[in-house]
C-alpha cells in the first residue's frame, strides 16, 4: 500500500473477486483498498482497533480488536451495511470456514465464535470453543 494513503502500519488483509486488497490498520483505526489498478484509498479511519477482516462472496466483513468491538460488513466506499455484532470482548483475525460462517476468536474471552454473515450475532452467534482445545 502507498504511504500516502496509510500509515503503513497493516495488521491484516484481504483480497476480493475483482483482485482489490483490502487492510485493516489497527492503530489508525483505517480500512484501505489498493485496487486492482493501484489506486490507493482510505475506506474508513473510524473503526477503532480495526483488525480482522476478510471478502465472503464478494461481501467485506471486519472487526475491531478491542473490549466492546463490533463485528461490521462495510460495502465498496466503506460504508456500513450492518453491525453484525457488537460489545465484543476483543475479536481478532477472522476467516470464512467451509460452513459459510464467520469464524473469529474472542481473545478476552478465550473463544472462537462464528456468525452468519448477514445476520445479527444475538440470534446465531455460537461459542464454538471456550478456551484451549483439548485435541
């Protein structure tokens, strides 16, 4: 990513269909895309602890690394869609398992949760491991 448009301080990334990268800058609190065509923008710069983030068909889902964190689905211009989840006891990284489902620990609460995308955590949020697994 270019410099002008971000800090260079990257935490995690994705790639879209269209081959957009899209970062997360968990101290800036900044979603970035580097398009395909190498332009650089700053999607947002209000997300604090903006941290996991990943494309589920062609959708841009991200999270916030901090105690009371939100899990959001932003469109192309950084706009939010909807808050999926939020006072979230730090979520961090985030992945799409074989389910379709948003997998994502919950690092102060020594978890990993999942999430339909599309739908609000309180309805079909599950713990799907309550600390370290045995196995």
């Amino acid at each position: 990513m270019r410099r002008a448009a971000t800090s260079s301080r990257q935490d995690d990334v994705a790639f879209d269909p269209s081959g957009n990268l899209y970062a997360t800058e968990v101290m800036d609190g900044r979603v970035s895309v580097l398009e395909a065509g190498s332009r650089t923008q700053v999607l947002r710069d209000d997300l604090p602890c903006a941290n996991g983030i990943t494309v589920h068909q062609g959708r841009l889902f991200i999270n916030e690394c901090r105690d009371g964190g939100r899990l959001l689905e932003l469109d192309g211009t950084g706009a939010i869609v909807r808050v999926l989840a939020e006072n979230l006891p730090s979520p961090n990284a985030m992945e799409v398992g074989p389910d379709g489902m948003l997998y994502y620990p919950l690092m102060t609460a020594n978890e990993i949760w999942r999430n339909q995308p599309g739908r609000r955590c309180a309805a079909n949020a599950l713990p799907v491991i309550s600390g370290c697994p045995t196995r």
